[in-house]
C-alpha cells in the first residue's frame, strides 16, 4: 500500500462531512438523502419529475394531490363517496426498491498524487460520482425493459424504465399511428396528434411529451419548411406542439411517444445506499462501490399516452 494512502484516507469520503472518514458500507440516513439528493441536482430531468426518496424499500404512494376532481361531499355520520377515485383507477405509485444497482468507480494513483495539494479534489470527485448516477438512472428510466435479478443482467434490464412500464399497463392510454410512406414529417405530426387528443383530459392541457431526437429533428424540419422559420431550424429548436411542452430525450426510441405531466413520472429511491472504498494493489488505484435501489412509475397511470408509429 502507498505511503502516502493514509494522508489521502478522507478524499472521497462520499459521506458528506469529516466525521465519515472512516465509514464504510451503509450511509446513515442523512447521508443517504444528501448523496440522492446530489444524484437528483445534476439532472435537468430529474430535479422536474418526482424523486421519492424514502427509508423504505417498498412504498405504496399517496397522490391525491396528482388527481383532479377528488372533492366529495361530507355528511356527518356517513362514509364520504368515494366512486370518483375509481374512474382514475390506482392512484399512487406502487414503489419496489428491493433490486439494488451498483456503479464502480476507480481513482488511479497518479490522480491521487497529482491532488495531493487540491483541496477542492474531494468535492470534484463526490460531483463526478453523482454526475454518473444521474446521468445511468435517466439513461436506465428510458431503456429499462426488464427486473432481471441475475447478476449477469444486461443494462437493459436492470429495471423496467417509464416507456416500458406504460406499455405493459392495463390503465395507460395506449395508441398507434400509422407511417405516412415517403412523409416523415407528416408521420410525426399525426403521432404527436394521437397523443394530445388521446391524453385524459384532466391533464390534457398539463402534460409534456418526450420523443426522441429523430423525430424532433424531422417536427424541426417540418415548422421551418412549412412556417418558414428559418430560426427555428438554425437553432434546432421546437419546444412545444398545440401547447404542449416537448421534451427531447437521445435514448427515446424512434417512433415512440410518451405524453404525462411531469409530476406524474416518479423515480423511487431508497435511503439505504451502500458505499465501500478500498485500495487495490493490483491496480494501484483508489476503488469505490456505490450500490443504490431505483423504481420507475407514474402516479396515475390513466394520466399516461404511449403512442407507437406502426
């Protein structure tokens, strides 16, 4: 082991303040929260969506304040009626956070000894660490297809992402849109239209729709050739269709639309986060694990329109 491990024991301490030096394994609570917490401000998508951070590994959600239409009368010595609550079917999320992820990260010993004099080194680290995770679960939440519990498991199936888990429930709004042959551009406008008109309508005037690169690119060509917006196609941007905030995601795949309000996406994550850091002598570098237990769902699935250009 270097001499000089010891002087460089408390870099990346992950844990958020001096006394956790000397810590391994599960963060306390507090921590647990501040390293989600860190993981949730570096993603744009993230910080606009609901992050559930809880000390529980399963959850049942309360999101009463996600429906609209929910007041009922109240008549002393009766049971309030609650009919209205079943024409949105399960309200809250129903949270599974018993599958753990796990991100290695290694920092070489030239590093090390290149830092020995930079104080700000730790917290460039701990930024850079959460950076990853942000980035692998937003990454994670749109390809996910699959629980798989094997340790083989592809990336793919680390968990079921927001798009997969619309597609196999009973309660979303799950539509079709036929390609337009040798009209690219028309296709997706008649995509994006099947989403508006097909959306609940509580929530029709409140939804954003994410798509993927490809098809902006194709709506962006489409309001510069048919509007002559010139500026619309050297800035690349298209940011709404009928109203409706469009939120361009790299790993949305072609021809696949989903329309929810923000607020309806919910990414669960447990409190109970593991971190081990140690020396590897075979690498010379200064290893981490961080194990973290996401879930992907909505709120209100009825408040969720898939649309699929077939």
């Amino acid at each position: 082991m270097p001499d000089n491990y010891l002087d460089l024991a408390d870099i990346m301490k992950a844990g958020i303040n001096a006394t956790d030096v000397q810590l391994d394994g599960e963060l306390t609570p507090a921590q647990g929260r501040a390293f989600a917490n860190a993981i949730v401000d570096n993603s744009q998508i993230l910080k606009r969506i609901t992050v559930d951070i809880t000390g529980k590994l399963t959850k049942k959600r309360s999101a009463l304040d996600a429906a609209k239409g929910v007041l009922a009368r109240h008549i002393s010595g009766e049971v309030t009626d609650t009919a209205r609550y079943a024409s949105l079917g399960v309200i809250g999320a129903q949270l599974n956070m018993t599958r753990a992820v796990v991100l290695e990260a290694q920092i070489n010993q030239e590093t090390l000894d290149d830092n020995q004099d930079n104080k700000g080194f730790e917290a460039e680290q701990h930024a850079g660490f959460t950076q990853m995770f942000s980035n692998e679960l937003v990454y994670l939440g749109m390809v996910g297809i699959a629980d798989n519990d094997l340790a083989t498991a592809p990336f793919n199936e680390l968990a079921k992402g927001w798009p997969f888990v619309a597609a196999e429930s009973a309660d979303t709004v799950k539509k079709t849109s036929p390609v337009v042959l040798d009209n690219a551009q028309q296709t997706v406008l008649n995509a994006l239209d099947v989403v508006v008109k097909n959306a609940h309508r509580d929530i029709r005037n409140k939804m954003a729709i994410f798509l993927s690169v490809e098809d902006h690119e194709t709506y962006v060509d489409y309001i510069a050739d048919k509007h002559q917006n010139t500026a619309v196609l050297l800035s690349g941007e298209a940011a709404r269709f009928k109203g409706r905030e469009l939120i361009v995601d790299p790993d949305m795949a072609k021809g696949t639309y989903l329309g929810t309000p923000l607020k309806n996406m919910v990414l669960g994550l447990a409190r109970t986060i593991m971190r081990t850091r140690w020396y590897d002598n075979d690498k010379s570098a200064l290893r981490y694990k961080f194990i973290v237990r996401p879930d992907y769902e909505f709120d209100i699935k009825k408040y969720v329109t898939l649309v699929t250009e077939v």
